[in-house]
C-alpha cells in the first residue's frame, strides 16, 4: 500500500507541473535539487486526499523533491514528533 500511494503521489504531483512556475522559482533564487513546479494549492489538495500518514510523511520529507517535502509536512502526525531529512 505504501509503495502504491508513493507512485499515486509522483504520478500526480507530474500531471500537475508547471514549467512557467519552476522558470519563476529559478529566477528569484529558489534552487531545489528537483522541482516540479507544482503550485501549493495543488500540493496541499494532494496532502489531503492522502490524509495524516506519518510513516509516508518519514520516507517523503527524505526525498529530494520540493513538492513532495511539501506534502510530508501536511500529512505528519505532529503527535509523533517532528520530521528529520
């Protein structure tokens, strides 16, 4: 089940890419190693189809990609403490 919400997330997150948004970031100095451009309201309507999932949160916020860094701090269970890359 993990693996498969992990490919739903990537599959989503890159239907929804922004080029025009990511040239923007770039621009202004916002750097990511891997960026899809993905505006935040997009990223936060994914986080909450996903619901918390603080196991899902812990292998996402290790990822080196923006938006889903992004969405492991919406789906984090703030009882279980904090997330570490």
């Amino acid at each position: 089940m993990l693996e498969q919400k992990k490919r739903l997330l990537l599959f989503r997150l890159r239907k929804e890419m922004n080029g025009a948004a990511l040239d923007t970031m770039r621009y202004f100095g916002e750097d990511y190693e891997r960026n899809y451009g993905v505006q935040i309201y997009a990223i936060r309507n994914l986080a909450r189809e996903i619901g918390t999932d603080h196991e899902l949160a812990e292998y996402f916020y290790t990822q080196a990609i923006r938006e889903v860094r992004l969405v492991a701090l919406w789906i984090a269970d703030a009882r279980k403490g904090g997330l570490t890359p």
